[in-house]
C-alpha cells in the first residue's frame, strides 16, 4: 500500500509530464518469480498432456527426459567458467540457454573503447611507490578492465536518495552539450516526471539527450510506446535487451547501472533509480534508504565510455567517442578515483574481485551496505576469516524488504556469521537499497553491485572505487547513523526466527541465482 507524499500532490498536477504510477498484477505476473513460476507450470502440463495423449509408453518418455537431464548435468559441471553455486540452478534450468546480440557486442566495445583511455604512467609509478595497498587493486582494474586511476577528480556523497535527485535535477538545468542517462529502473511519478519536463527543455535548446533503459522496464513499468514517446520530445531513447516471452538465459542479464553523464563535466552513480519510492516522494517499505556520488573532474570520462559503449551496443557501428571525452580536471581534487563497470559475460568477475580485495586487505574494519546478502562460499569464508583475524565487520541490510523470498535467503547466512563475530544491523526505519562499502576510512565504494549472485555474476554493473577520497569522512558518518538508529541482530534473535521460515530459506536456497 502507497503513502502517497501530500506535499508533493499540487506540483504533481502541475506537471503535465507526471504520469500515475502503474502497479498490479502485471508486476508480480512478469517478475523474475512470475517468470520461473509460468515456465515450471507450462512444463508441468506439458508433461501432463503428453502422458494422457500420447500413445508412447510413458516410462520410455521419462527414460528419455532423465537420460537428457544426465547429459545436461555432465555438460554444466564440466563449464570451468561457471560458479559452483550457480551449477545447480543452471541444471534446474537447463533448457534455458542464449544470448543477444547487444548482450555479447558490449564485451567487444568496452576492449575496442581502451583506445581512448590514456594511462598516466607517471601516476601509476608514484602510487606504487607510496600506495602499496592500493596499488595492486588499481593495476588490475586497468590491466583487465581498462579502468584506469585518476587522481584530478572530487566527489559528493549522497545519504539518500532525496539529496541526490535535487543535484541531478540543478546539473540537468545548467547542461549546455549533452546528458547521458543510463537506468536499470524508469518510472511514472514524481521524480521522472520532473526530470523529463527539463530534459525536454534542454532537447528544444540543442543539448544532446540519451536516455538508455533495461528491457525489463517495457514489460513492468513503462507503456509499450514509451521510446516512440521520448523520441517525439527530442530525446533519442533506446531499451537494451528487449525481453520476449521465450525461454533463454539471456533474459538474467540485465542492465542494472545507473549512470548520469552531463557534459562531460560530472557523473553519478549509486543504487538510484527513476522512481517514486527511491526518493520517499510515497512510501512503500518504510523509510527508502539509497545511497549515491557525484563526481566532478577528469574521471568522469570512464563513465562516459561505460555509457557510450551500452548505447552504441545496440548499433551497427559505433561513431566517434572523443567528442564527448573532453577532460575537466577538478582542482579542488583529493584521493583517487576509479570508475568501473563489470560484465557478466567477459569471464571476469570484477565486482566480486574487487570486493574480495577489499575485504582481505582491511586491517581494522569492513563495512558492507547493501539489500540482499545472498553470497557465494568464497565471499562468505572471506568475510568470516576478515572477522575471526579481529576486524570489525559489519553488514547493514534492511529491516522490512522488499523481496520476501531475498530476505529469508539473506537470513539464512545470520548464524553462521554471528557466530564467527561479524554484527549485522538492519535498518528499523525500513528498506534499504544503498550498495555501499568502507575498508578503515581508506577504500570505499558506491555503485550498484548488490551482495547477491544476480550483481556479481549475471547483471551489468557499475560504480566507483574511492581510496582516500573527501568522500569517505562522509560515507562512514553515514555507517555510524545506521549503527545508531539500525536493529542490531543477536544469536537469540537468530533463534527466534520462525521454523516456517527456516524451512523456506533451505526449500528456496537452490534458486538463489535467481534472486
């Protein structure tokens, strides 16, 4: 049930861009559940219609379908570049296989797109000279990823939502050459409508506006001519991975980033999204905490090629980046930033890289953020040896989810890591959806990797890795405000958890991938 914001009823009358946020049964029919489900139950009656209609013998049927399955199952435990944790459901769902065009030409643009990327060498000597810790972690994003370390560049943080629309909202009003959106989630309502009446605005006066969008959104949330719609305003819209009611893998690879270019001369990134709920403007689980950043300086080009190289996905051929590549080094700068996107299909899990580097290599604390926390065995063992070697490590998660199924699977994990001494706190005021992490006041990250196996391993993702920035004084202010208005969850909380509860995490847990 919506609690609407009243405050925010007469502008949104007053804005012929505001359109009412659809919801209903259509949203839980095609969700990732009412998916899986739909393609269990047409299964199931296939099965049933063969066996009263067909006059083959039907233990010949169920000899063929095991032998099938015997093979599939061979063939999945012997992919390399599979996860463990992922081959279960990968068998479960073994019919289920492809990938678009769009899907596989990102991996050949982010290697084809290095050739504007210029490393500082210079830099890159004097933070190996006297940044041993963070040195490692930066060459393998460069050298892998093509993500290089900029030094010129400086960040606001944001604790939640509501703050960071207003600066997107002024940056959009001052753009003079283009603004490049790149969503997971666009909504009717408030904050999108708003945003649109000024893109409009600036597409009359000759900015350049892109606005790029998961596939998903078509199915759930927008209507079905909403590109036609943005393209008769004069904003140039494309939707990456349309979804279509077949059975292929292709459909778990979403585009989850959230990315806002303008002019080359700042960006952002965090866990918003264009909707309502992300910025408290109606309430649907309590209090919505999101966080995000905003940077300013030469680091903002890496965001524009990670954008550049989505949209242009969707082309023949790419044109010329470098007009939109113009640096703007920030002199007000401090500590260094490195921009990073991850793709699921390049075979190089670097999200989940990078947060097992930061959690190896704290010395006193890690703090992780985030709304799901459904995790492999090598990123559990990481986080419970961080503990047991005399760290402070605390998870931040929400006090009423958003995904019931997520949460009871996120619950599972609470024994075993109160008993290996991490403190998980959840948010009593309601759902959390910031993707944030903190290593002793010196690394952070923002960005939109959630803790579960969707972000680390079947989504495009993105964010930005901070060492020593001005931003971290901040981001850990935002942690100790959790820690003091947050629920901290004890052993006999753990004990207390319902049965009926347990006993569905343990029934569910096989398809945590999907998740």
């Amino acid at each position: 049930m919506y609690k609407f914001n009243k405050n925010i009823i007469k502008k949104i009358n007053e804005n012929k861009y505001v359109k009412k946020t659809r919801k209903g049964l259509g949203s839980l029919i095609f969700s990732r559940a009412g998916l899986f489900a739909f393609l269990v139950i047409l299964q199931l009656v296939l099965m049933i219609y063969i066996y009263y209609n067909s006059k083959i013998d039907f233990t010949y049927i169920m000899g063929g379908d095991t032998l099938s399955k015997f093979i599939m199952m061979l063939i999945i435990l012997n992919m390399k570049k599979v996860s463990n944790a992922n081959k279960l459901s990968w068998f479960m769902l073994h019919y289920s296989i492809g990938y678009k065009r769009e899907q596989r030409k990102v991996v050949s643009l982010d290697k084809d797109s290095r050739k504007y990327v210029q490393k500082d060498k210079d830099l890159y000597e004097k933070i190996e000279d006297r940044e041993r810790r963070f040195y490692p972690i930066a060459k393998y994003l460069d050298d892998v990823g093509g993500f290089p370390t900029y030094k010129d560049t400086s960040s606001t943080y944001f604790k939640v939502g509501d703050d960071m629309f207003e600066a997107m909202l002024s940056d959009v009003k001052s753009a003079e050459e283009f603004i490049f959106m790149e969503f997971f989630i666009i909504d009717y309502g408030y904050m999108w409508g708003t945003i649109l009446e000024e893109l409009v605005k600036k597409a009359k006066e000759g900015v350049k506006v892109r606005l790029l969008i998961d596939g998903s959104n078509l199915i759930t949330r927008v209507r079905s001519d909403f590109v036609q719609e943005m393209e008769s305003l004069g904003i140039e819209c494309r939707v990456f991975s349309k979804m279509y009611p077949i059975v292929s893998t292709y459909q778990n690879n979403r585009d989850h980033r959230k990315v806002m270019v303008v002019d080359g001369k700042v960006a952002y990134t965090g866990g918003i999204n264009l909707s309502d709920e992300y910025i408290n403007v109606y309430e649907r689980f309590g209090h919505w905490k999101d966080c995000g950043v905003r940077i300013k300086g030469s680091a903002v080009k890496s965001f524009t090629i990670m954008f550049l190289n989505m949209w242009f996905s969707l082309d023949n051929k790419p044109e010329d980046y470098s007009p939109y590549l113009k640096k703007y080094p920030d002199t007000e700068a401090s500590g260094f930033y490195i921009p990073f996107a991850d793709n699921p299909l390049d075979n190089e899990t670097i999200s989940k890289n990078v947060l097992l580097d930061t959690i190896n290599k704290a010395k006193k604390y890690v703090y992780l953020m985030s709304p799901y926390l459904i995790v492999d065995e090598e990123i559990r063992n990481a986080i419970k040896l961080a503990s047991k070697s005399g760290l402070d490590v605390r998870i931040c998660l929400p006090h009423i989810p958003d995904k019931k199924v997520a949460f009871a699977l996120a619950k599972d994990h609470y024994k075993e890591f109160i008993e290996a001494g991490v403190r998980i706190f959840e948010y009593t005021p309601g759902f959390v959806h910031s993707k944030t992490w903190l290593a002793d006041g010196k690394v952070g990250f923002v960005g939109t990797v959630n803790l579960d196996y969707r972000a680390l391993y079947q989504n495009f993702e993105c964010g930005l890795y901070m060492y020593k920035s001005n931003s971290l004084v901040e981001i850990k202010n935002d942690f100790d405000i959790f820690f003091e208005i947050g629920q901290e969850v004890n052993m006999e909380d753990v004990e207390n958890i319902k049965l009926s509860s347990k006993i569905f995490s343990k029934i569910v847990k096989p398809f945590a991938v999907l998740m």
